[in-house]
C-alpha cells in the first residue's frame, strides 16, 4: 500500500466517523435531553420574572384606579360650581338678614336694666 491509498482510505474512515458523529449529536433523543436542560436552566428565572410582572401590574392597577378616581372627583368638582355660586348667593343672603335683625334690634332694645332707677322698681305691698 502506499501513502496515497493510505490517505484515501484514513480520509473515508474521518469522514464516516464524522458523519456517525454528528447524527448522534443530532439525534431527536439528544435534541430533547438538550432542550429539557434548558428548560431546567430557564423556568425558575421566567417564574420569578412572571411574578415580578404580576406585581407590578396589582400595582400599576392601583394607581390607575387611584388617577381615575382622582380625575371623576376633579370633574365632579367643576360640574359643582353651580352648588357653591348658590351656596355664596344664600350665605350673602343670610349675612344681610342678620345684619337688617341686629340693625332693628338695636333700635328697639331696651336700655339695660339700673338698680338706682326708681322708675323700673315694681312696689310690692304684702298683704
């Protein structure tokens, strides 16, 4: 034999070692192992995301919530005007009422009572 065939022959025998090697690698059997692996690796990192997101979305949903009902009661409070132009109106109202009542009442009131006066003594004779 010489080195020529020798050659040939050692190349056909890489070439189907090679080739016997990657169709293991490849196997559908190997291809699951590698794939149960990763899934291993990866599930608890994806859990603790997945909880990380549904927390932040209790509270995105909060503070939603929050805003909304802030905004309805801002709104609630402009459609409220009306109320408190008419609640201004009663109140000036009421002022002057009261201002017209202490102005008759001092024009009326009595003078306050004098103990020296003889005049507002009432005689009381025993029987």
């Amino acid at each position: 034999m010489d080195d020529q065939e020798m050659q040939l022959k050692v190349k056909r025998v890489t070439d189907k070692f090679t080739e016997s090697m990657y169709v293991l690698a490849n196997e559908p059997s190997i291809a699951l192992y590698r794939l149960q692996e990763h899934v291993r690796r990866s599930l608890p990192e994806l859990v603790q995301h997945k909880t990380d997101m549904q927390s932040w979305e209790e509270q995105s949903q909060g503070a939603i919530y929050t805003v909304e009902y802030a905004c309805s009661a801002v709104k609630s409070m402009t459609n409220s005007s009306l109320y408190f132009k008419n609640i201004d109106g009663l109140l000036r109202q009421a002022i002057s009422l009261k201002e017209q009542i202490n102005s008759q009442g001092r024009s009326a009131v009595k003078p306050p009572f004098n103990p020296n006066d003889t005049s507002a003594h009432a005689t009381v004779t025993p029987p």
